[in-house]
C-alpha cells in the first residue's frame, strides 16, 4: 500500500464512525500552544549566576544549555521548525534582554523589546510570568511575607509584569497571559494557616488595582499542592486560587503537576469550565510529585486534551512546563510539544457528540466499544499527513535536524 492508499484508507475509517479527519487537521493548525522559553536553560534566566530556589530542580548537565538570549532564539527557532503550526511563546521576567543589574521592581517592556521582535518576525504571541524564585527577597515568601516591605517588592514586579505584557498586546495584536505563580509555604506544619492567605490576596488585589486594559490581557492564578521546602503547606493552594480567580474575574490556572498524584486535572477541566468562561493549563509529566518532565503521549495528556476539545479548545489556553537537563533541551521542546499536538489530533478525531448521546442514552456498553476501538484507528498516519501538510518533517526524520544542530551548535557551548 503507498502512501496514498494509506491516507485513503486513514481518512474512510473516520468517516467510518462520522468524523472528518480533514476538519480534524483544519481545527489542529488552529489551536496555539504556549511554549515556555526556560526548558531551552534550565529555568536559570538571564540576570546573572544565581541559583535555583523556590522548589524548582532542572536535573542533568547534558551540553548545550542556552547561556545568553541570542542562544536561547536560536535554540527556539531549531524548534519551531520541527514543529508543525503557529504557536507562541512564554517567558519569565528572568528572560529580559538586560544591560546590567535590573531588579524585579524595575523591570520595564523595553528589557523585552528583542523578545517582542522575534515574535512579530514570527507571528506569534507572547504570554508572561512574573518570577517569584531565585531571588534574595523570596527567601521565606514573597506576596504573603510578613513584611509590608517585602511585600511591596513583590507586588510592584507583578505590576511591571502586567505593563509587559500589556506591550507585548499591543505591538503583537494578539492578547497575553499573565500567570502569576509563588512558592510561599513552610516545610513544616505552620503555627497560622490563615493570615498568610489573607495577606496573599491582599497582595494580588494591589497588583490587579493597577490599572491595565483587559482587552490586551489575562491575568491567571496557579496554584501546587506542594513543593521542596514547603511539603506541610503551601499557601497558593488550588482551592484558595479557585475562589479568589471566581470573586476577582480573572482565570485559574490548572499545572497537572500540582496536585496529588491521584489527582488528575482532565476530570477538574470540565468542572472549572462549568463555572469561568475560560481556564488556563500548564500540561507537564510529573512523576511521583511535580518533577516536571518532559511530556509523552500517555492517557493523562491525552484525557487533557480530550477534555480540551470536547468543551470548546478557544475556552482553553494551553501552556507547557517542563524542563529536562538530562537529555538535548531541543529535542525536549520539539517532543513535549508534538506530543500534545498528537493528543490535540487524537482529542479531533474522537466523535465526542456521538459518544455524549449514547451516554446520555443509557448506550454504556456502545461507548465502551467505541472508546477502545478509537485507539487502534490509524491516527499516525493522519498526524503524519498534518506534519507535511505544516511543511515539517514526518515521523522520526526530524531528529536528524536535531543531531546536525547539536553538533553544529550546541556541543560547543
């Protein structure tokens, strides 16, 4: 059978069971997906040496790591042209383009001004992430610090946070995502749950009183269940961000490495979209806690997905988060975000009405069939047509630009 006759034949068994794969591909080259800029160095930025805090652990030393913003584009444009559609870019205040010492507080949009030029180059948007880690003030917390002064500190950067990517809008067309993310908790059972809360939401209450046109930008809440040196409590939980994005009218941020390991964020999609217009993801691979790595086409990504398409992908703004220095960083991009492509495709090709009404039937024993029939459909071959159809290459073939450009670049630094 040439490969015609294999497209041929992948197309007619979904028509077979009423769905288009055409549409399906149409509706992929839609959906953008967020790339996260520090799985290119190990989440180190670029405001000089210091050290990872907050919880967070990039683990490994395989060569090649992004050392300066220029490295850290070139690195990103390898990737992009491995993966198939338009997509966009996520950044951490460490990542400004800086010309000596600028401190969080001081950050302004002209640090960004390069990263802005490779996205309009590129035609893609910009979403944004004020850093709350790896900084001296974050010591022992940051927006719940007891003190005001430290406080201050904090909110004045998520305020200069927004005034970034409010620029980012406005010179892209295209709206930006604020996530906003803290670390703050106590390795042991705290004495007072409560007023680290209160000043918490005090804190992000001053940072959404700055003024900022929410035509260009969304701001979202992330919580964790846990993390190192905050395993007893950890003050951002899921259910103090689920209530305070409810009562403030901005988005609740669900990272499906964030919650207890038998806690699965596809079944918690459907219940945040039954409540806020929009939601928003951080799709990684935890194992056993939230290690980050980097994301395989397992069931969980691809209930996530599923998820996402069955309630309407524009309700759901899809970012990545992972970071692997054990392994080529670029190849780690080009992977992770493939993967959540094919569980995209897959989520396309399900027919989710169909299945909907034989629950809504009483046709459990049909859904059952139809469920496990789907899975040895010939789904890579319509992921490989998507692949030539976006002019990357098909199957393993890309990994032949990544052994060239490790060679050529990356063993080196």
């Amino acid at each position: 059978m040439n490969n015609q006759s294999k497209q041929d034949f992948a197309h007619a068994s979904y028509e077979a069971i009423g769905v288009s794969a055409a549409q399906a591909m149409e509706k992929l080259a839609k959906i953008p997906i967020s790339i996260h800029c520090w799985q290119g160095d190990d989440v180190r930025g670029f405001e000089g040496d210091g050290d990872l805090s907050g919880g967070i652990a990039a683990t490994g030393n395989y060569p090649g790591r992004a050392r300066t913003p220029a490295e850290l584009m070139a690195d990103l444009d390898m990737a992009l042209k491995l993966i198939p559609g338009t997509h966009r870019i996520n950044l951490h205040a460490i990542y400004g383009v800086f010309e000596g010492a600028v401190d969080r507080n001081a950050i302004e949009p002209k640090h960004f001004q390069p990263w802005i030029d490779f996205a309009k180059a590129r035609g893609m948007g910009l979403d944004f992430n004020p850093t709350y880690f790896s900084h001296p003030k974050a010591e022992q917390a940051t927006l719940s610090h007891p003190d005001p002064q430290i406080r201050g500190f904090w909110v004045e950067h998520g305020i200069r946070s927004i005034r970034i990517a409010e620029e980012f809008a406005r010179q892209l067309g295209n709206r930006s995502l604020v996530n906003i993310w803290i670390p703050d908790g106590f390795k042991d059972i705290p004495a007072d749950r409560l007023t680290p809360r209160r000043l918490l939401a005090e804190s992000l209450d001053a940072i959404l009183a700055a003024s900022y046109d929410k035509n260009l930008v969304d701001i979202a809440v992330e919580s964790k269940v846990f993390g190192i040196g905050m395993e007893s409590y950890t003050v951002g939980s899921h259910e103090f961000y689920m209530n305070y994005a409810a009562t403030r009218g901005i988005f609740c941020l669900l990272d499906n490495g964030h919650y207890h390991p038998t806690e699965m964020v596809s079944d918690k999609i459907s219940s945040m979209l039954a409540f806020f217009d929009k939601i928003a993801l951080h799709v990684t691979r935890p194992v056993r806690w939230d290690s980050d790595h980097v994301i395989r086409l397992d069931d969980e990504t691809r209930e996530i997905a599923k998820e996402i398409v069955a309630h309407g992908a524009e309700r759901v703004l899809i970012g990545l988060d992972f970071f692997d220095a054990s392994i080529n960083r670029v190849a780690a991009w080009v992977i992770g975000v493939r993967n959540m492509q094919k569980a995209l495709l897959s989520a396309l090709l399900t027919p989710h009405k169909k299945l909907a009404d034989m629950q809504s039937a009483g046709r459990n024993t049909e859904i059952f069939m139809l469920q496990e029939e789907l899975k040895t459909l010939p789904f890579g071959q319509i992921w490989d047509e998507f692949c030539a159809q976006n002019n990357v290459p098909v199957g393993i073939k890309w990994y032949e630009e990544i052994e060239k450009y490790e060679k050529e670049h990356l063993t080196g630094r």
